[in-house]
C-alpha cells in the first residue's frame, strides 16, 4: 500500500514539471529601441500584434535595464 502512494505520488510530480509552460505578460508596445534594449540583456519576449510580451521569469531584468 505504501509503495503505491510513492509510485502516485511521483508519477503526479513527473506529470505536473511537465506541464510548466513558459508565460508572458504584456511590455510595451513594439518599438526598434526596445527591441535592442531586450536582445542586448538577453532577456526573452515575444512579438504579439505589435505589442511586446515578456517572459514572466525575466521581469525583474525588462525593468531593471529596460525602463
């Protein structure tokens, strides 16, 4: 019994890591310097119908260097 527990239990803990998509929120809208700005601290984003997204991991970095 115990060892079925573990083996669910790690399973779930397999499955949920491999669920982690990345996400992005909303910068600003697209502009050249910006871009730059982000490519040089190698920071990555995404270009949504002329507005700049952010991964959520890096946004302590887009304000540190991009603000």
């Amino acid at each position: 019994m115990k060892s079925k527990m573990l083996l669910m239990v790690m399973i779930l803990l397999t499955l949920s890591a491999c669920s982690s998509a990345e996400t992005y929120t909303f910068w600003t809208e697209e502009s050249i310097q910006q871009i730059q700005r982000l490519n040089e601290a190698n920071i990555r984003y995404e270009i949504r119908n002329g507005e700049i997204w952010v991964s959520e991991g890096d946004m302590d970095k887009v304000v540190a260097c991009c603000s």
